[in-house]
C-alpha cells in the first residue's frame, strides 16, 4: 500500500506546449492528473478540458483530475474553469506548497478504493 505523499515523491512529469498536444498524449499513455495552463496557443486550456471530458482525450481519461493554472485569479474566471470541466484551481505565480497540497489531495482521492 502506497500512502498519498510517497506517491508525491514517485511523479513524472511531461511538458507539451498545447491542448491540442495534450489531448495527442492522452491517447497513448496513462496519467495521473493533468496541469493546464489556461492560455496557450493552437488549443486553450478550456477548450482542451472540455475535448478531453468528451472523450477526446480516450474514454478512459474522461474524469481525469485537471488543475487549471492561471494568471486569471478573479471569482468569476475560477468558476468559468469549473464549468469547462475543471476539477481545481492554482492562481499563478505558483506556489510549491500549494501545488503540493493540491496534487496531495488528487493523490489522497486516486488512491481511494471505489464504493461498490
């Protein structure tokens, strides 16, 4: 059994400069969480998630934790990122604790049995 902060220490990471890339790469391998720069060229943020919570992305990432990551920080941009399927919020510059804490708590729910 692999507690939620050993997990922390066990991350990769790959880099990709676009939703459309994104969505590209979720087809062909498994990941764990998604961070997703709001604004980035060819495909935005938000339009990535919403393909990917399509099914774009592969039928098995529909649900994918996706941590947006912005300049944006007003309440009303936090809840358009929501709709477009966004599961969490970071308000750049980023804050290594507050990365930490949110990629704890996607750790802490990924590795919780499912309900029957």
């Amino acid at each position: 059994m692999v507690n939620a902060g050993d997990r922390l220490h066990q991350l990769r990471t790959q880099i990709l400069g676009n939703g459309e890339e994104a969505i590209d790469v979720l087809l062909m391998g498994k990941f764990d969480a998604i961070l997703m720069d709001i604004d980035m060229p060819v495909m935005d943020g938000m339009s990535a998630t919403r393909h990917i919570r399509e099914g774009q992305g592969g039928e098995h990432n529909t649900r994918i934790p996706i941590v947006a990551t912005t300049a944006f920080a007003s309440t009303s941009d936090q809840g358009k990122f929501l709709e477009a399927g966004m599961d969490y919020f970071l308000s750049k510059p980023l804050s290594a604790e507050m990365l930490r804490q949110t990629l704890l708590t996607i750790a802490k729910k990924t590795s919780s049995p499912s309900p029957p």
